[in-house]
C-alpha cells in the first residue's frame, strides 16, 4: 500500500468527473460529482452491475463535454474488499483512471455512535478521492494491485491452507464424538478407520449408538475428501504443474535454497509476501502487520503492541517462520540474538521476543531477495 502522496498530480484534474463508488452484494450506490453542476448526485445500481455503471460515467460525460465544450477526465474509486479487483480492471480498461483504497486508512468520525450509512460513506469516498488529488499527504493509502497472473497464483496456497483448516476441523470433531462415551479415538485419518471403529465398545461393553455411529461415518467421509484434494493440490504444487510468473518463481527457488524453508511454506510466503517491490524495510514489516503501535500523548508513553495490520497470512507465516528458523537455523545470527534476549526469560516474555524476531527474519530475507545478501550465518541447503 502507498502510504504517502508524493508526486500526485493536481493541476490536471481540474474539470474532472469524480465518482466514488460503494459497493455491496445487493446494491451498488455511485455518488458523483461532474464539473457543469455544483451539487453531488447519486445513483443507485444493481449489485454487479457494471454495464449500467460505464453507461452512467459516460452519459455524464457526454452531458459536462456539451456544456464545457471539451470532453472531461473520470477518476473513480473505491475500497478494496469483497469484489477484489475485477472492477479496478475494468475501470481501467474503460479509460477511466481507478484507485483502490484501503478501508481502515480513511478517516471517520470519533462519535461513540457515529451515523453509518452508504450515503455518508459515498460521500466520504468522494470527499477523500478529491483531497488525494489535490495532493493532501496521507489522506488515504492506495492499494496496489497485483497482476492478473501474481493473484491467481496465489490460490493454490489459500486453498491449501483452507484444506489443512478443514481436516484439523473434522478431525477434532470425530475425536470428541468419541470422548462422549470414553472411547479410544485411533487415527481418524486412516482408511480402514471405520473397520477400526465397527470393533470398538463403550465401558459396558456396547457397541456406538446408531446415530452417533452415522454421524462420525459422514464426518470421517468428509475428512476423507479432504485429505484427497489436498494430496493432490501438494501433487501439482510439487510438480510445479500449475503456471507462475517469472518473477516469483525466481523468488521462490531463492528461498528454497535456505534451510528451514519448504515447498508449501515458500510458496505462501512468496504469494502473500514476496510478490510485491518494497521500497524499505519499514514498508515490509508494516505490510505483515509487525510494526509496533505506540501511545504517546501528554504524559501518557505506552505500547500497543504490534499493529497487526496489513496482510493477515503473511503475519502468520512470518511468525511460524521464526520458531522453525529457531529450530533448523540455531546456529545464526538471528538465533544467537533470540536466546541472548530470552535468557532466563518466561514463556510470555518469548512469545513477545519472537515477534520481534519474526520482523527481523523477514526484512533479512527481503533484503536476501532484493541484493542477494544471505542473513548473517544463515545454512543453506546441499
């Protein structure tokens, strides 16, 4: 995300059309402002309607050329969320100049119950996309969108760890169907479970009931299919069979040559992580969420903690990627500091230190990716 407002043009959006646009499922609300009219119009659309929406951009476009005799830009905008980015391409491709915003970085009011409309936020939107332009500095953080190829490839690590989320689930929950009547649980994730299971009885030396019975058949079916599509996304993941951009396959076969790191492991933190060209260090650690949120006002001096903003799978991910960098990287730098820091130290105060150590590790790789230069007596692998 662009955090500040360096070189954005002004002068040149002058007789422009701005439209903001606030989208949910249902509905879609466009507030826009044209240069031939001085009040704010809106318009409310079909959810998903993006026909209607470039007739009524061009519509409006047609009626400002007529009175101003020269056909007018058209900026839009709107907050990144549940559509993605398919609007923004379509904008784009529409020869309309788009940015998406991210949503936490507009500022609102401070009432305990502030009025929440899609009117007021519609006009909010407008109001923020016109001070960006007439260069306020950091009014409003523009989210980068990636490429067509960078998002796609990142589905196969989302879908992996949704899968690995779901077997964890079904597993626990034949685990504690069993523990109703003090059963053995076994390994639900086995095929011949179910044999397994016809065998087993309760402390009075009965069989399941039948429901229950029922209920950890369809559970363990479930499990099954799991465990079947996610051997088979690992399968393709291994063969490389699915297409990825030069760019971050390069990255990728980097890592993998660190000890510590694996297929599944690098290829989220390249999609979620390394897909982007950061400019410094402190833009790496902010987009994983792991730069600290201090309170300094007056007398008051105190730490919020990390402000876990950004990307929510790259955090964890740089998390995870600490304590096994603790475990097959002891000899480094970055571990040496880790156990100098914790000595002696409490299970909290190592859970506060490794988070520490996470933001280290990942602007050590950022910069292993970006120059070339190893982390400190880092092993590589054979």
């Amino acid at each position: 995300m662009q955090a500040s407002t360096i070189d954005t043009p002004t002068a040149e959006y002058n007789g422009t059309i701005f439209v903001a646009i606030e989208l949910s499922q249902k509905t879609w609300l466009v507030t826009l402002h044209s240069p031939d009219r001085e009040r704010i119009s809106r318009h409310k659309l079909e959810g998903g309607d993006h026909a209607e929406l470039l007739a009524l951009i061009e519509r409006t476009r047609a009626r400002a050329a007529e009175k101003l005799g020269s056909v007018p830009r058209v900026v839009s905008c709107y907050e990144a969320g549940y559509d993605g980015f398919w609007l923004h391409r379509l904008l784009e491709a529409a020869g309309i100049t788009n940015f998406v915003f991210d949503p936490a970085s507009i500022a609102v009011e401070q009432r305990a119950r502030r009025a929440k409309t899609d009117r007021i936020d519609g006009e909010l939107l407008l109001r923020t996309l016109m001070a960006y332009l007439r260069g306020e500095p950091r009014v409003v953080r523009i989210v980068r969108v990636p490429s067509v190829e960078a998002e796609d490839a990142r589905r196969a690590s989302r879908e992996r760890d949704r899968l690995v989320t779901e077997q964890t689930a079904h597993t626990n929950r034949v685990k504690a169907l069993l523990r109703l009547l003090g059963l053995a649980v076994g390994n639900p994730r086995r095929r011949d479970w179910l044999a397994w299971l016809a065998r087993q009885r309760d402390w009075q030396g009965q069989p399941l009931p039948a429901h229950l019975l029922a209920e950890a058949k369809r559970e363990h079916v479930r499990l099954m299919l799991v465990r079947e599509q996610l051997a088979a996304l690992e399968e393709e993941q291994a063969a490389q069979a699915l297409p990825v951009p030069a760019p971050i396959a390069e990255r990728r076969d980097l890592l993998l040559r660190l000890k510590a790191l694996g297929p599944a492991f690098t290829a989220t933190l390249v999609h979620e992580l390394f897909y982007k060209d950061f400019r410094n260090r402190r833009e790496v650690a902010g987009y994983c969420g792991l730069t600290p949120s201090p309170w300094r006002s007056g007398g008051i001096d105190r730490e919020q903690g990390i402000s876990k903003a950004g990307n929510r799978r790259a955090r964890h991910k740089a998390i995870e990627l600490a304590w096994l960098w603790l475990r097959h990287q002891g000899d480094s730098a970055l571990s040496r500091w880790f156990r100098t820091r914790t000595a002696n130290a409490g299970k909290r105060a190592k859970r506060i230190a490794i988070v520490a150590l996470a933001r280290k590790l990942i602007v050590a790789l950022w910069r292993y990716l970006t120059t070339g230069l190893v982390p400190e007596q880092a092993t590589m692998k054979a």
